[in-house]
C-alpha cells in the first residue's frame, strides 16, 4: 500500500468526528489569516477532506481544492460542488493551472507523504505557478529528531482544549495497531531539518523563511514560506 492508497480510504487517523472537526478547523482558519486580500487565487495543494473550505473561499477570489485521493475528490465536490468559488481538481491536474496566475499556495501536513524527488517536483510546480509576489507555504514539516511521543503530547494537549482527551486516548491505541503504523514502518515519513528544507527551496528558485508558527496544532514542527526569488531580487533592486 502507498500513501495515495492509505487516503484513499476511511482512516483512523481522526480519534472522533470532533477531532476531525476541529483539526479542519484550525487549519482553514491558519489559511484564511494567509490570505492578503479578497482578490487572491489559492491553491490548497493535498487539501484533504476540507470540511471548511467554503470559509476559506469566502475570503478570496478563487479556490483551487487539489487531492491525489478519488474519494477525498468525490466528498469535496458533493460537499463544496455549488460554491462558484471552489474547484476541486486531481493533483495532476495541477500543472493545467495557468503559469503565474496563483497568489498563495498551501501544502500542509503532506510533504512527510512525498518521495525527495516528488517534492522536487512539486517545488518546481509551484514556483511557475506562482506570480512573481505569491508564495508558497509547506506546513507540518517534521524534523528529524522528532519522535512520535512528541506528536503524541500534541495531540492530547489538542484534545484536552478541544474536548476530545478520551477519545484521543482511545485513538492513539487503535493507531497503533492500524494500516497506519504499518505503512509508516514500511514506506516511511519523510523528515527534513530546517537546513535542507531551506536549501531546497533555494534549488528551486525561492527565497525560504521559516514561519514563526507552525500550521495546525503541532508546534514541535515547522512551517515555511518561500517566495519566488528573482521577483524578490527585483524588487530589492529597484528600491536602490
């Protein structure tokens, strides 16, 4: 099984319905508090099931919702299918998005699913893209010392906030024993320090920043913002 395959299908990743809730919550809110003006084009690039998208759609001109997996696709046109406002397109359809025609686009919580050549790929997707002022932001990134006690602590300080502590509990031990634990032994998460994600986006032709916050509930992992570079180089130069 790959990942493609593991979201292509009810998982227990969620503890409860409330997780799920609250996770999406938090992460279209984290988006929306991305978006400069209500004239933005939005790319929400692994959205997932997106359960408040039309919140974030609300706050821009367009938005592209964009996951490799069929039924995720399916439950988001059901859902968002009458929002003049959102698409929902395949991942591989990304690359019919008009060239410089999108002001922000969001991977969140998906770079751990991608092969280091498939994330190549899509830095270099994005970055012709973008406009010359967009950006691009990759949330969720793990580092290499994090340990899933830490990712286990983060999730039930959520939960306690959020209300959901039994069954987060509950959730972690049926985690244990699920598709999940057996495909991360077997396929792996991807995990980058902050050196090499910013040497990557470099690569690619960006300008990185690390965010001061991380996207979502996890603090102990990262955020980044990449900008394209020549239009940065540009700008700089014409202020002199």
């Amino acid at each position: 099984m790959s990942w493609r395959d593991y979201w292509n299908q009810d998982t227990p990743i969620y503890a409860s319905e409330r997780h799920k809730l609250l996770h999406y919550r938090l992460v279209a809110n984290d988006i929306i508090g991305l978006i400069p003006s209500p004239d933005t084009t939005v790319l929400d690039y692994g959205c997932g099931e997106a359960l408040f998208a039309d919140k974030v759609a609300a706050k821009c001109a367009r938005l592209y919702l964009s996951d490799a997996a069929p039924l995720v696709r399916d439950r988001l046109k059901e859902r968002f299918g009458n929002d003049p406002r959102i698409t929902v397109i395949s991942t591989d359809d990304v690359p019919n998005i008009p060239e410089a025609s999108l002001d922000l686009i969001v991977a969140n919580s998906l770079v751990q699913y991608l092969s280091l050549d498939e994330f190549r790929a899509l830095l270099a997707l994005s970055r012709g893209k973008l406009k010359d002022d967009g950006r691009l932001i990759l949330g969720d990134i793990i580092p290499p010392d994090i340990s899933p006690l830490t990712d286990a602590k983060a999730l039930l300080s959520f939960a306690w906030q959020g209300g959901f502590l039994r069954s987060a509990l509950t959730g972690l031990a049926r985690t244990a024993f699920s598709d999940y634990r057996k495909i991360r032994e077997e396929v792996g998460l991807a995990q980058y320090s902050e050196e090499e994600i910013v040497d990557l986006l470099g690569d690619a032709g960006f300008t990185p920043e690390r965010a001061l916050r991380n996207l979502g509930h996890n603090p102990a992992r990262m955020t980044f913002v990449g900008r394209p570079a020549q239009a940065l180089d540009a700008e700089e130069a014409a202020d002199r």
